[in-house]
C-alpha cells in the first residue's frame, strides 16, 4: 500500500513553479518481518525514494579548542594576529577569540578561540605558531583541548540526474523533509527547552511554534487529573494525541535542543549562504541542500559535555580517532506500526498522523509513552533502557545511516591527511 505525506510550507511561493501534487514523500507499507518480538505483528513504512541518486557530505562548520597563555593578552590581539597569519596559511574562513565564557571582548590567559570553515593542513601549521607564540614550553598541539564543534551533514540531489533547476529543487525538497521525519533523537530532547520546533519570517515577524503542542481548555484539565493518578508527566501524556502534533513548514528551519545547550541540532532547505543582518546570499541551485547541522559544545569551557559526548577531547583525536562517536549519535530510523483494527494493511490512524507531523522522533515518543501508559495501568514495572537514543518500535534506517558513516569518514580521512603526524 502506497501513503503519501505532503510538505508544507509557510511561503506559497517557495516552490517556484513546482508543482505541490509532487512534493510529497511517498511511502511503501508492507508487513515488518522481523524477529524482535517488539516488531511482531507489526506495519512498517519505507520511503520511495533512490538514494543512490544523492550526494552526502560531512564537513565542519566551525571548531572551537580552549587556549591557555602564558601571559596576560587582550582577545582582540590574539583575533588579529590569527587573521594576518591566516592570510598566508588558509587555515579558516575567520575566527573569533573570546574569554572562557566565550565573551567577546576579555583579556586574561584563558581563551576559547572559533575557527570557521577550518582546514587541517593550514590550521596545523597556524597552531604550531600559536604554541610558539603564546604558550609555555612543552604544550602539545595535539592536546590542545576541544571544547565546541559544528558538524553538518549535507545532501546533494546528483546534478546530472535533475534534468531542470526545478526537478533539482523538487529532490531536494523532499530529501530535507525526509531528514526530518527520519532522523532519530536522544532523550533528552523530550524535556522542555529542548523540545523540537521551527522558526519562520512572516511579514518581517519570527514565529518559532512548537513541534509537540501543549494542550489547553478541557484537554489540559483532563491531562492534568489523568497524569495526578497514573504518575506520567503531563507532556508525556499529551504526545498521545495527534491533535498536539504539527508538522514543520519545508521552507522553516527546524530545531531539537537549543543554543548554547551542549548538544542541539537543527535542520533546513539550503537555498541561502552567509547570513547577515542585511539579509542572505543565494546559493546557484547545484549548490543549494538538505542540511543538518550537529553542534557539541562545552556549556562550561572543559565541562566534557560537548565535543567529548562523541568521543573528541583534543583537537588532534579527530585526526587520530576519527568521527565514529557520531554513528552512535547522528542516525535515522524506519517507523513501525500497530494495523488498524478495521484494515490490518493499514497503519492505525493516529500512528501515522503522529509519524507524518512528528516523524520518527514523534512516533518513537509516543510508543514510549504508551509502554509508561499500559504499565502504569497493569501494575507492572518496565525494564531500565540503556539505549543512546530511545526509539520506541521504530527501527533503523540501515541504507541511509551507511550512507552518512561513509560520508563521516571521508571527513575523517581528510583530517588524517591533512592534520599529518610528527616524526
């Protein structure tokens, strides 16, 4: 059985001339034979779609490591003296050089210092001149400490199969909206502040609305006394409910986690580059993407929540360790579904309106409330879960997940040559 989840968008133009009845991410259901006797029994939901027709690529956006001095500096001066050197070495697009509080402006010996677009070759021999001219004998450059990390994973429709901009266009657009639905979050995630939303422009005003909705009037009086006597959290409970449920505009950026948290993420359509307050550059169409964009950040410069949570804890690991930590965390998942009860071919209805507003991440929360549900009415207790990610039924999204490891280490490959070793 065919099912198709229609993109939206906030801008009715954002779609060009492309027709709308082609913009929709279209599934296969058939019976899950697996198994697990979680997936017995079970419906699950594979995209149409030919990935061998799409490019991924993984770069950094940004590094940031945590420089100690052995004198006194105005951050200002480190920024310059790093610009002037970079005009010879390449090493970066530009940089930033803040306090330990990543506060502009400071002066002292502590330093977290942001490289934009950073290159291996370049920035190794950059560093090199910043041990000599900044820091006491016998600091390694290798152990240089890596407090903050942007990674982004991004995919390109292959230019060649598109026939037009607008067929180019139209594969990308479905390809973000499959990121979306698809990709699979931690836990903590779920709890408030961090919970997904997405950002859009409407006449010059921002609107950010939330993906999992609060509930109000008689829901939210009903929500409150059933959460009183089955001891589940209110927000658990109301991920019950499709209604609560919204799906993410295309052309809106979309969040889990929050700036300045030390692990967020956010994906979009990339179409624009180079942002400022005057507004964006556009990207040539062969250029443009679906993006996801991982940040890791120390909250606290050498805390060891940020970079550290994927196995980073000095600049050089990611030359000599490679990117394997984000297997673990950046991955994508399948749904499962329970059949109607009125056509077992079918998914049940609230099940795929959750997962085609919320996506996996929704689904995987809303079967895991529903465990919390039935053994908080049973009596019984559920087993501890020790699980990076919590995903429910849902299951793994094995031929994209290879996907993106292969693009991770190509990136890793390019640090190993580029960031070379001593001899």
């Amino acid at each position: 059985m065919i099912k198709s989840c229609p993109l939206l968008f906030n801008d009715p133009a954002y779609p060009g001339t492309i027709d709308p009845e082609h913009l929709c991410l279209n599934y296969s259901t058939v019976p899950l034979k697996l198994r697990q006797a979680r997936f017995r029994g079970r419906l699950t939901a594979e995209p149409l779609i030919n990935l061998s027709e799409y490019q991924v690529k993984a770069v950094f956006d940004w590094l940031e490591i945590y420089l100690q001095t052995k004198e006194e500096h105005y951050a200002w001066r480190i920024q310059r003296w790093l610009t002037e050197q970079n005009a010879e070495l390449s090493a970066f697009r530009s940089c930033f050089v803040g306090g330990p509080t990543r506060r502009r402006g400071t002066t002292g010996r502590s330093f977290v210092i942001r490289f934009q677009d950073p290159q291996p070759k370049g920035l190794r021999s950059l560093l090199r001149a910043v041990l000599d001219r900044y820091c006491s004998e016998g600091t390694e450059l290798d152990e240089l400490p890596l407090v903050g990390l942007e990674l982004s994973l991004d995919i390109y429709p292959i230019a060649q199969l598109a026939k037009t901009p607008e067929a180019y266009a139209a594969r990308r657009m479905i390809m973000t909206d499959l990121i979306r639905k698809h990709v699979l979050v931690h836990d903590a995630h779920r709890e408030e502040g961090s919970r997904p939303r997405f950002t859009y422009d409407t006449d010059g005003e921002t609107n950010t609305p939330k993906v999992f909705d609060e509930p109000k009037g008689r829901l939210k009086v009903k929500l409150a006394r059933d959460a009183a006597a089955l001891g589940i959290a209110v927000e658990d409970l109301s991920i019950l409910h499709p209604s609560l449920h919204q799906q993410p505009y295309l052309d809106a950026t979309f969040y889990y986690g929050k700036k300045g948290q030390k692990v967020h993420f956010r994906c979009m359509d990339k179409i624009t580059d180079q942002r400022t307050a005057l507004g964006a550059k556009s990207l040539p169409f062969e250029q443009s993407r679906s993006r996801i964009e991982l940040t890791f950040i120390d909250e606290v410069p050498l805390d060891r929540l940020g970079p550290a949570y994927v196995d980073l804890n000095y600049l050089g690991d990611i030359a000599t360790r490679g990117l394997k930590g984000f297997n673990l965390f950046l991955q994508f998942g399948l749904p499962t579904f329970t059949p109607s009860t009125e056509n077992p071919s079918e998914p049940n209805r609230d099940e795929w309106e959750i997962f085609s507003k919320s996506g996996v991440a929704g689904l995987a929360y809303f079967q895991d409330v529903q465990l919390k549900l039935d053994a908080a009415k049973s009596g019984r207790k559920l087993r501890d879960r020790r699980e990076l990610m919590s995903t429910g039924q849902c299951r793994r999204y094995s031929d994209l997940n290879r996907r993106v490891s292969k693009a991770l280490n190509r990136l890793h490959e390019t640090w190993e040559r580029g960031w070379g070793r001593d001899y």
